[in-house]
C-alpha cells in the first residue's frame, strides 16, 4: 500500500539519494 509522504519534489530526491548511495556501495564494492 503507498503512503504519500511529503511532497513529490521530497519523495523524488529522497529516491535519487538511494540509488546513488546504492551506487556507491557497488563502487567501493
């Protein structure tokens, strides 16, 4: 089920900051 929390704009850099710290989890291997 999806809870709306906070705004879109929130939602959409909270979504970037983890792939990109997932990415540097695959770099650092």
């Amino acid at each position: 089920m999806w809870i709306k929390c906070g705004t879109k704009q929130e939602m959409t850099a909270n979504t970037i900051t983890q792939h990109y710290t997932a990415l540097l989890k695959e770099i650092k291997g």
